[in-house]
C-alpha cells in the first residue's frame, strides 16, 4: 500500500512546477494529503502490530518484510517532505504534523536495518524539523523490533533505478501531456505491486 501511493507522491512534485494544474490532476484522490493519510494509515497498523501482537517472526517487524526497502525509503522520504510542505502551506497544524512525522520517523528506524538509504532520510527529515522548530517525539526501538543478523542476508535489496526510471517518464509526461499523468502513476503502481507481491503486506 505504501509503495502504490508513491506514485501520487511524485505526481505532487511535478505538478508544483507546472503554471497550469489540468482540472483532471485535481482530483482529491492524486493529492498529496490523502496519499500521506493512506502511508501513515498503513505505518500505523504495521508499528502497532509489531509492539502488540505476539507474533514470533524472527524479523520482528511487519516493516522489515518489505521487499523494496530502497523504495520503502523513499516513500518515506516523500512522506516526510509532503507533510512538511502541508504544514508549511497551513493545511495541516503543527501538532497533527508532528504526530505524523514521528510515525515515519519510527519506521526509518526499522527500515534502516535493512535499507542504506534510511538513515541518511531520517538525518535529512530531522534537520528539517528542527529548522522548523517542529518536536518530533519518537522512542527508540525495541530489540525485538530489529532484524537478527542472521536474517540480513535473506532481506530484499532494490536498485535505485527503478525510481529514477519512474521519476524520468513523468517529466516526458508532464512535458507532453499532463493529462495522462493520472494513469500513467496508477499503472506503475498495479504493475509494481505486482511484480513484487507487496500489496498483501503493505
């Protein structure tokens, strides 16, 4: 779930450097907020899960599941800036803003274990908060929540090029006709989940 609305994400930045927003690309459901809802929604669930349940994987975290964690991390990067630009823009109060914000804070904690890039994305959204005089409030993890070293090596890696290939065709599209950028977003999404199997996890 996670990874599908990273396309809406991406759609968001592009479109806030276009001079003219086709009335088709304003629809609720491509905006940044809903998008934010659903990730934080579905983090949520998965971070509650793994403090409640008794489940004995021996991954200890739903999270460390994820076959993508590259892109996981850059979700959670677009997450983080989103929310930051909402509430800079006023549609969404601090107070809301930095519950948010802890909640995928926590989850670049988990991810980290297993992603290179998470780490750097949580220095990068931390500092931006404290710019912002934002208090970001999150506990650190517990060690049944990380992944045993014996796991590592069993645990997904993703290149990031797949990003960047996405990133690449909805510039050309925006260029050349931004109407179809909706459809375009929600067919890398289906053909992702797909490909990975994620959609039942996340």
């Amino acid at each position: 779930m996670c990874h599908y609305h990273l396309g809406t994400l991406v759609l968001g930045d592009i479109l806030d450097t276009l001079d003219v927003v086709p009335e088709v690309l304003k629809n609720p459901t491509l905006s940044r907020s809903r998008a934010c809802q659903a990730i934080i929604n579905t983090l949520s669930l998965s971070l509650n899960f793994d403090r409640h349940s008794d489940d004995q994987s021996s991954y200890g975290s739903k999270l460390l599941l994820d076959p993508a964690p590259e892109i996981m991390a850059e979700v959670l990067l677009r997450t983080g800036s989103s929310i930051l630009l909402m509430q800079k823009a006023g549609e969404v109060l601090p107070y809301i803003a930095q519950t948010m914000l802890s909640i995928v804070f926590s989850a670049l904690n988990v991810i980290s274990e297993i992603s290179r890039k998470a780490s750097f994305v949580l220095s990068i959204i931390r500092s931006e908060c404290l710019a912002r005089n934002l208090k970001v409030i999150h506990k650190p993890l517990g060690e049944n929540l990380r992944a045993s070293p014996t796991d590592l090596s069993v645990l997904a890696t993703l290149n990031a090029d797949v990003i960047q290939s996405l990133l690449r065709e909805l510039q050309i599209q925006a260029t050349l006709d931004p109407l179809h950028l909706a459809d375009m977003v929600k067919s890398h999404g289906q053909k992702w989940m797909l490909r990975t199997g994620a959609g039942g996890q996340y």
